[in-house]
C-alpha cells in the first residue's frame, strides 16, 4: 500500500475516475465494504456503532457503514455534525436514508448507549480537513473522547482521525482504517496513541503514483518461494545461532525454534558451555555446541553462510569479546539482536569489521536509544540516523508498524497487534529473519517478509488467544498458518 498524503491521493483518484478504471460510487462500496469486514472481524468492537459524521465525503462514507452493519443486524446510531440539508450529494441511496434518521448535533442518542459498550466511528473530517476542527466537529470530538472515557466500547477512525497533526481537538481512535493509502502523519510515533492499529483497506485503483511502502500480506506474498524440487537440508539453508547464557536460556529456544519453524533446512545453536545440555534436549531438531571467548571456534561456527548473534547472550565483558571475535572470524550474513545491539552500541567498529557482507540488525527502542546521546524522538528519524552512520546495514526498528530501513528506502509494516509487546518476540523475529536470509532473500525482503509473517502470525494467534494474554511461543506456533497465508495470497 502507498503512504500518500490526502492531496495526492485524491490526485490519484481522480486520474483514476478520469480515465474511466475507476467510478467514485464503486471506490466508496469498497472502502466502505472493507471498513466492515474489519468490524464484523474485530473480536474487541462490540455489535452496537455510533457514527459521527461530517457533511463531506468522510461522512457519507461513515453512513454508508451505518446503513452496511445494520443491515449486518448491529444496532446503529448516527450524529450529524450540521444539518442533513448541508450534506455533499451522493450516488448511494442508503446514506440519505441514515442521514434522515440521525440525530443533529447537539441532540445526540445518548439514552440508547448508555446501557453499554459501543463501537465510536470517526467520520467527521478525514483526510478532506487540513485546520483544526472547529464548530459541530470539535465539539463532537471533544464530546466522544469524554463519553468513552466514561463509558468504555472501542473507537475507530476512517481514513485517519479526525483532526490529527493539528492544533484542535483529536479523535482518540484505537484502529484507523487506511483508505487506499496510508497518511504519513499516522505514522509518526507521536501521534500513536491517538491512531491506533493502521488498518489498511485496499481500493480498486490502478498504478499507484509511489512505490508501496505500506507491507500489507498481499504485497509481501510477492517474496514467498516455493521449494524447489531437487533439495537437501543445506541447500534449504544453513543458520547458526550464538544464544543464551544461565538465566537466560528461554532466548535461546526460541530464536533456535523459530529458526526451524521459519524452515531452515540445518540449526546449530552455540551457546554457553553450561546450557548446552540443556538446550539439546530442549531443542531436538538444533545441533547445539558450546562456544566461550577462550577457545577455538569450530569449524561449523566459522564456516556458518548465516550467523543469529545476541538473544539472551548478556553483555559481560566475555560476552563483547565473543561477539567481536565472532565479526573478526566469521564470514556469515549477520543478524544482530538484543544483547549484541547493547554490545555493538559500546563497540560500532564491529559494523566495520562486517562490511561488505549482509548486516541486519533488530533493535527495539531500548536498544535504538544505546546508540544516541539524544535520541530522536521518531522511528523514522531514528533510521535515517543509523542508515547514514552505517550504510548497508538494514535496520528493523521494531513497535506498532515495525519500521525497516534499508538502502532501498524505508517501508512500515502493516502487520501485527499489541499483544507482541511480549518478552521473547524479538526472539523469535530474530531466527525468521536468519532463516530467510539462509534460504537466499537478499537482506532487505528477509527483513520485510520476516516482520510481516511474524505480525500475520501475532494476527492469526488473536483470533483463538486474547492479545492481552498473547505470547511469543504463541505466535511461533502459528508461523506455519501465517505462511500459508501469505501463499495463498501469491496463488491470487
């Protein structure tokens, strides 16, 4: 999906309408028709909605979803911001109706929501409004921030949230339903808790005007490779992993399980000489050896084509000095996470003893911040930063819409929930990510298959396990769900 602002999309749009591929009646029933596949999907929005809606298209499209769902049996209520007479025409007939029975601000069907949790729609503004809103609108908004305080239910916005990015009141939306396009101010990491999860809904238009950096499933199934027919397990990749130290030898099993689960063909787990019995009947399917900074690395340490270094290493001085014997000695395609983001943050010539090799490194924003006496305040700040002190390297700045900086430009994730804010997820991404770069994804779609299968993972797991309850060992077992949907996506 392309990150556009409003003015270009609608440019789009209307190059779109004009050269007759696409009408705007039908780009509404798709906006619209994908707003309510996501509700009726959504396990936490309840059954009953009340729309707020503005005069303009955003508006029309939130009544055209009010008179969708109630025909879908939810209880619906609407509120006009201004008069019904007011209102820009529209080719659906059913938005007339809705608006007929809504109530006008300041009238409003309170009595009826009282009794319980609603689902809020924003429809007011959208991305038509570039000022703060003012007048019914501000209001509106003012008054559904205070009513769901007080009275709970879920609250989403169509396109983006009414007033975002100005001076004026803000919707205070828990997903936001991209149409057609992501906004890049719901993007920016302060404006997160207002915009929720980013939903996007996919319209019927041609050639975007910018190449897609929005990674929904559809677009990453393009990267999903078939097994070729002639194969053997190192041909199907090779991945080692240096991982775990007592105390932390959960890390351990989860990047090496991930690894597996990703579909490495061979897993070597190096660990600390204490863990390794542990870990081999922990993990069956991994080879495992012991590693210490002391002594000669084994051959298939040295001779590794892809190296996961960090999970759950710790940051001692033996460790440092491991991870940089690891870069001096090594030839392997790096993946850099958790402690050995701590240890090259303390020692950056190890990105230097890497060079000319493929570096991935995964940081979240813990680890981001090592890097930085002042730390940038957005992701995207964050990443252009590290991309020009070493170049090459693809960054992964993971959170909500995990960020991937490569030399190629950046892309933001589409996947995922807020149930991975989950110890060991960075774990598991981890292993994914080694395994992909094993079986030959250049460093840059590795990192962008990976976090989008490892968000769809996270997606298909809340369908059956709550995302309050959401843990790492949970999405790794729904890694070959998630696979198989980004397949079927490449099938058509």
């Amino acid at each position: 999906m392309n990150i556009l602002p409003p003015e270009a999309m609608r440019a789009w749009e209307a190059r779109e309408t004009a050269a007759g591929r696409a009408d705007a009646a039908g780009l509404m029933r798709a906006a619209v028709d994908g707003c309510a596949r996501f509700l009726l999907a959504w396990p936490d929005a309840p059954r009953r909605l009340l729309v707020l809606a503005g005069k303009g298209n955003n508006g029309n499209d939130g009544l055209l979803l009010a008179a969708t769902l109630r025909a879908a049996g939810w209880d619906v209520r609407t509120v006009l911001a201004d008069p019904p007479e007011s209102r820009r025409p529209c080719a659906w007939p059913e938005v007339a109706a809705e608006a007929a029975r809504a109530a006008v601000w300041p009238a409003l069907p309170v009595a009826d929501a009282e009794g319980g949790r609603w689902t809020v729609a924003d429809a007011l503004l959208g991305s038509g409004a570039s000022n703060a809103p003012r007048g019914a609108c501000a209001e509106l908004i003012t008054w559904a921030a205070a009513w769901k305080a007080r009275h709970g239910g879920m609250a989403v916005a169509l396109d983006a949230p009414s007033g975002l990015g100005t001076e004026g009141p803000v919707f205070p939306a828990e997903a936001t339903l991209a149409l057609g396009a992501v906004q890049p101010a719901c993007l920016r990491d302060a404006h997160r808790a207002l915009v929720g999860r980013i939903v996007p809904v996919l319209l019927p238009l041609g050639t975007a005007p910018e190449p897609d950096r929005f990674i929904t499933p559809e677009m990453a199934a393009r990267w999903v490779r078939p097994l070729p027919a002639a194969l053997h397990k190192y041909r199907r990749g090779t991945v080692a992993v240096w991982a775990g130290v007592p105390g932390m030898a959960g890390a351990a099993v989860l990047a090496a399980r991930a690894a597996v689960r990703a579909g490495a063909g061979l897993v070597r787990l190096f660990t600390h000489p204490e863990l390794a019995p542990v870990l081999a009947a922990a993990v069956p399917e991994v080879q495992v050896a012991s590693v210490d900074a002391g002594t000669p690395f084994p051959e298939t340490l040295v001779g590794a084509p892809v190296l996961l270094a960090g999970p759950g290493v710790g940051r001692s001085p033996q460790a440092a000095r491991l991870l940089r014997r690891l870069a001096e000695e090594t030839r392997a395609a790096l993946v850099l996470d958790a402690d050995a983001l701590t240890l090259a943050a303390a020692d950056e010539s190890l990105f230097s003893l890497a060079a000319g090799r493929p570096v991935v490194a995964t940081p979240h924003a813990g680890e981001w911040g090592r890097f930085f006496q002042d730390v940038p305040a957005e992701r995207e700040e964050v990443v252009d930063a590290l991309r020009r002190r070493h170049s090459g390297v693809v960054w992964v700045a993971k959170g909500p819409n995990t960020l991937v900086g490569a030399p190629d430009g950046l892309t933001w994730n589409g996947t995922g929930n807020p149930g991975m804010a989950a110890a060991g997820m960075g774990d598991v991404l981890g292993g994914m990510v080694a395994t992909l770069l094993a079986r030959g994804h250049p460093a840059p779609e590795a990192a962008r298959l990976a976090v989008c299968w490892h968000g769809l993972a996270a997606d298909l797991a809340a369908r059956t396990v709550p995302e309050a309850v959401l843990t790492a060992g949970d999405v790794l077992e729904h890694l070959p769900q998630a696979w198989a949907a980004l397949a079927e996506h490449r099938r058509g």
